[in-house]
C-alpha cells in the first residue's frame, strides 16, 4: 500500500488538509484553549497511517475534474476517524494508549469534540457554500448513528450466532457508514443529483467493508493480534466458524474465549483461521466487495483520470494478505 496514486495526491494536499485543520482549532478563539490543547494533543497521537483523507479529493475530482475544493472534507474525515480509532481501542479494551500530556479522561473528552463536534464546525468553512451546508451536516449527522449501531452490534456480538452476512452488517456500521458518508458529501459538494449521490454513498459503503476486511487481515500480518486478544469476531472468524462441523465450532469457540488471555490459544486460533478452506472463502468475500465497488464505479463514470486513482485504490486494498499457516512467510 506504500506505492500507491493516492499518495500522490495526499502529498499534493496534505499541508492544505493540515491548515483547514488548523483553521477550525484557530476558529475556537481564546476560551477554548484547554479544547485547543486536548485535541491537538490526541490528533498527534492518533496518526493515520494510510491516509485516506484523499478519498473526498479524489471523488470530487471525478465528478469535477478538480478534487481541490473538497479540502475542508479532507478535514472531517481526519478528525472523524481521528475520534473513532481512539474510541475503538477504548471498547476493544487493548491498545488503547493515553496520549502524552492528557490525563484518560481529557483523551476521551477529545476524542468526543474531535468527532463530533469539530466535524461539524469543518462543514462551516468558507471554502463550502452555503446551500449545501445543511445536507452535509445531516450526513454527517446521520453517520454518527449509524456508525455507532455498528459499533454496539460488533460490541454485542454472540459468537456462537456469528455468520459472514452478520459480521457484513456490523462493517457497514461501523466502518461502512462513514466512508458511505464522506463519498457522499464529496459528490454532493460537487453538486451531483441525488441518484449519483446515492450511488457514491453505496460506493463507500462496499469500500468501508473492503477497508475493514484489509485491517483485518493487516492485523495478522503484522502480529499484533489485537482481533484475537478483544476477541473480535471477524469476517474471517465467520469463514471459520460458519461451515464447521460441531466438534471444530465447538474448538473455535472455545479458542477465542481462551485467546484473550493465553499466547498459546491464541497461536492455536491463528492457525485454525489460517487453514486454506478457510482462507478461500475469505479471499470469495474479498472478491464479492471488490468486484461490487468495480460496478459501482463503472455505473458512475466520471473524470478518468481520477477515476483510475480509486479503482487502483479498490485493487490495493483487496489484495489478499493471508498465507495458509502451513506455508513459508
């Protein structure tokens, strides 16, 4: 994912992403110096690694030509998933570390201003018309709910009733919506009629699961495990579990109570989760998502140019990276 278009284009913009972020702390005033200070503090904690703030550039560059105007867009996804990923560790139970310099309460209050308060005040800047306004707030509005049912539902979840179509609905929750959301206002902001709106918002839906199913993947990779010690259960947890038969059911189950607080079992799960039939019906689901993103993009048409950037950006992101246990690397 380090060779990627879209990073081009994130080094074209990011010092403009970066002022507009800057711009809406400036715009607190001289009272909220301590909000200031908070939020500074868990934005530079809380660095994203793929920067996916591109991703309202470049659907606006598709509808327009011109992905510039959508900056200030670039700056509600930064400070909305700037909160989430911090909130996410906090529920996961594990990972979740403080931020230099603030106590773990001023982190949480930071993470609730950042998200969903400041995304909102982003929506005010000058670089953003008036009359589109309010329909960008009621997106962004209408995401926080349903981000956050998904995020209960992943909470919630009973393994034993786990299936790959329940754990789809809980990733159009929780990561679903807000790609769903900024898409959506990109096109919107570039003042595409509704049934094109809509078509971008189901676009970033199938790219949130896609993205969901990469971190998940990525996790393993690169052995954090943090899935296998919160006892998450994932789409490739689903693969496993769905089509056993009872006595392996019974095994995983047990395995992912057990993993949260044994290396041992968690070892044992990774290499259940890593068998090749299992492997392949993750790689199908990855597929199904691909391929869906690849028609809604042909459905939309648009700019070309910006237009190879996200269909390169679908391809990296379905890259399957698991290897059957058994195998070298």
């Amino acid at each position: 994912m380090n060779t990627a278009p879209y990073l081009d284009l994130h080094r074209e913009f990011s010092s403009e992403i970066e002022a507009e972020i800057e711009a809406i702390l400036d715009g607190l005033g001289p009272s909220a110096d301590s909000v200031r200070g908070v939020v500074t503090g868990l934005l530079r904690h809380q660095q994203m690694k793929y920067p996916l703030s591109v991703l309202p550039l470049i659907v606006h560059g598709v509808e327009t030509g011109d992905p510039g105007p959508a900056v200030p867009l670039s700056a509600v996804h930064v400070l909305w998933w700037t909160s989430a990923c911090y909130l996410d560790d906090l529920s996961d139970g594990h990972g979740a570390h403080t931020p230099a310099g603030l106590t773990p309460h001023e982190a949480l209050l930071a993470a609730v201003v950042t998200g969903h308060v400041l995304s909102l005040r982003a929506i005010g800047s000058r670089r953003i018309p008036e009359p589109v306004r309010g329909a960008l707030t009621e997106e962004v509005l209408g995401c926080g709910i349903t981000a956050a049912q998904g995020q209960l539902g992943d909470m919630r979840a009973d393994a034993g009733d786990a299936s790959r179509n329940s754990v789809v609905t809980a990733y159009r929750g929780k990561s679903g919506a807000p790609f769903g959301m900024i898409t959506a206002m990109a096109a919107i902001l570039a003042g595409a009629e509704a049934g094109r709106t809509d078509l971008w918002r189901e676009f970033g839906s199938v790219f949130g699961v896609l993205w969901q199913m990469f971190n998940d993947q990525e996790d393993i990779v690169s052995e954090r495990n943090e899935d296998l010690l919160n006892g998450t259960v994932t789409y490739l947890f689903a693969c496993a579990l769905e089509d056993a038969a009872p006595d392996a059911r019974h095994r995983l189950l047990d395995l992912r109570e057990a993993a949260r607080t044994s290396a041992a079992s968690r070892s044992a799960l990774a290499g259940l989760l890593l068998a090749p039939a299992v492997l392949d019906r993750h790689e199908n689901g990855i597929h199904h998502f691909r391929d869906e993103a690849h028609r809604i993009l042909g459905e939309l048409g648009g700019d070309e140019c910006h237009l190879s950037v996200l269909r390169q950006l679908v391809d990296q992101t379905s890259r399957p990276l698991l290897r059957p246990a058994s195998a070298p690397g």
